[in-house]
C-alpha cells in the first residue's frame, strides 16, 4: 500500500556493541514497514561498525529494499545526542529508537504503527522481555499500560525506550532529554501495547546494571523539566520503589 512507503525509520544508537549489533540490525530489518535504519556510532573503540559493513556485506538481498545508513559522531556524545542525530537525518513518518544490545520481537513496528495511526496518540511503547547477557529468554516480562497519562508517567517511567515508535514531526519538536515528560504535557496520552515485543537484555556492564548512573540522570531530569525539589523527591522515590519491584529477582 502507498501509505506505507517511508513509513518507519529505526534508530540504532551504538558504542562498542560489536557483541550484540548484528542482532539488533536483524532484529529491525526483519519488520514490516521500516524504510530505513540509521546506526549512530558514537566513537567506539571496538570494531562495531565493522562487523555491521561485514554484516551487510552477507545479507545484501535481505536489506536490498531498506535503506541502511551508518552515521559516525565526531566525538562521544552520549545515547541522547546520537538519538537526537538519528531523528534529524531519518525522513519516515515514525522513529522507532532500539538500543544496540536490545531486538526488536517479530511483528513489532507493525502493531504499534497500525496502532498510532488508529489512535493518532503521540507515542506507541510496548511491554518487554528480559533476555540474559547471551540472548536467551527468561520468563519476565516487564508490563506497560494500554494507555499512559502524564500522571502515571510521573509515578513511575513506564516507557522504555528501546520499545518507543512516535511520528517523527513530534520527536523534532520534543528531543531528549525530557522528551516524554514534555511530550505528556502538550498530548493527552501516549499508548502501548502490553505484550513483550521488545527483547531486552541485561547485561553485566550494560544499561540495566548502571543503577546509579540511572538514578541520577532520572532525578536530573525531573528537575530540568521545571518541577520543583519537592516533587522531583516524591517523583524520585517513586520511580525507586518501583524500580526495586521490577528488577528484585535479576
């Protein structure tokens, strides 16, 4: 159908993940509905941009109908300045973001685009799958509301955002950092999907094991968005908790 050219653009954050790349790569041009995906290697010092050119190399006639773009920082930025990047070159009507060490289960951009254009909410997240450092599956999966409020955001962050699509014209308007405390404030609701069609990996040195770097940035971000230490408290002991519920067994 035409309405689904240049549909999806994935955006693939990357630093030193030669470990875990390809899968991600697989994992998104396997989708329906991606025209794209743009990796953004934020200066690694291993060989993963590498092994992504080897990759590619094998699989030229799978990705024959995607556009495949490898865009190198020229310094290390961090994951929001590389998403952010990934955003300003895409041209689909949806970003979906997947974090390197993460995929994306089959069937995945397809729900959640015919979802969002369904209900023209601001973003689409899905629940997710916790998978071990070596891909294997476990059996917990972390859950999402079928319907998200700037209220419940402020309870806890519900959004993961390796499972994130949002059209694309909203992102520019809302970047990271703060983007979907801000993107709450001007849309009414965001919605999801609650079955585990992201596979997220926890990994020994990875982002689900920075804890404290994680809680920092997430007290950070309260503040930035104008609430008040009060509530940026509240806020945070909140987002802990629930934390500690989630990621008690692992």
């Amino acid at each position: 159908d035409v309405w689904r050219v240049n549909m999806v653009s994935v955006i693939i954050p990357c630093y030193n993940a030669r470990q875990y790349i390809c899968e991600a790569l697989a994992s998104a041009v396997a989708q329906e509905y991606v025209h794209e995906v743009i990796l953004v290697d934020d200066c690694s010092t291993d060989d993963s941009v590498a092994c992504v050119q080897a990759w590619l190399d094998v699989h030229a006639a799978q990705t024959a109908d995607i556009s495949i773009r490898v865009l190198q920082n020229a310094e290390n930025s961090g994951v929001a300045v590389s998403r952010n990047r990934g955003v300003q070159e895409a041209d689909g009507k949806y970003i979906a973001f997947l974090d390197a060490d993460d995929r994306f289960a089959p069937g995945k951009l397809k729900k959640q685009v015919e979802l969002l254009e369904q209900t023209g909410a601001c973003l689409c997240n899905t629940a997710r799958v916790l998978m071990t450092p070596d891909g294997s599956l476990t059996q917990t999966i972390m859950h999402t509301p079928e319907k998200i409020t700037l209220a419940e955001l402020e309870k806890t962050n519900v959004i993961n955002c390796s499972s994130v699509v949002a059209p694309r014209e909203i992102l520019l308007k809302y970047p990271m950092h703060l983007t979907w405390l801000q993107m709450l404030r001007a849309y009414p609701y965001a919605v999801g999907i609650d079955e585990p069609l992201l596979e997220y990996r926890l990994s020994a040195h990875g982002k689900s094991r920075n804890k404290l770097k994680s809680a920092r940035m997430t007290y950070r971000t309260y503040r930035l968005a104008g609430y008040p230490v009060w509530k940026s408290c509240r806020m945070f002991l909140s987002y802990m908790i629930n934390g500690l519920k989630k990621y008690a067994t692992h």
